[in-house]
C-alpha cells in the first residue's frame, strides 16, 4: 500500500533508536494533551483538526514548559541558542 501511493515509512536508521524519538514524544504529547480530553468526534471537521493541531504546536513551542530543557519553552531556548551562535561567530 505505502509502494502503490509512493509514500515512505518512517524509521530509524539502523543502530540508532532514538532517530524519531522527539517526534514521537511530540505526538505521544498531542495525543495525551489534546484529543484524549475531547469528546467524540474529536474534530468537526478537517479544517478544525488543523487549527487545534496548529494551536497545540504553538502552545507546545511558546508556554509549555519542558523539563529536558530546563523548564524553558521550545522557543526561548532556540532564541538563546541562536544568540550565543551570534555572539561567537565572526561578522
């Protein structure tokens, strides 16, 4: 079926299992965070699966708070990373 529609499975490399491991805690998150807590249907619609989807992402990027980054958000540690890449590469 994945040949017929010219689609590719997801997987690790060989030797390395934590290839998908952030991606795969991101939906484990959505899942738990998000749908378990909706009623059947859990969407209306497709057009309002994209927008909790898109909401949860931005949630998860901006306010949630991860403890393997030291209680900081997604984007507050990418903001510092890219500041300190800044200050030490030559103009």
């Amino acid at each position: 079926m994945l040949y017929d529609h010219q689609a590719l499975r997801s997987q690790s490399r060989r030797g390395d299992c934590y290839d998908n491991a952030q991606a795969e805690s991101l939906w484990s998150r959505l899942k738990t965070e998000v749908l378990e807590l909706r009623e059947w249907p859990v969407f209306a619609d497709l057009a309002d699966a994209q927008a909790s989807v898109a909401d949860y992402f931005d949630y998860y990027n901006h306010d949630r708070l991860h403890s393997s980054i030291d209680y900081q958000t997604p984007y507050h540690t990418h903001q510092q990373i890219l500041q300190n890449t800044a200050l030490n590469c030559p103009a």
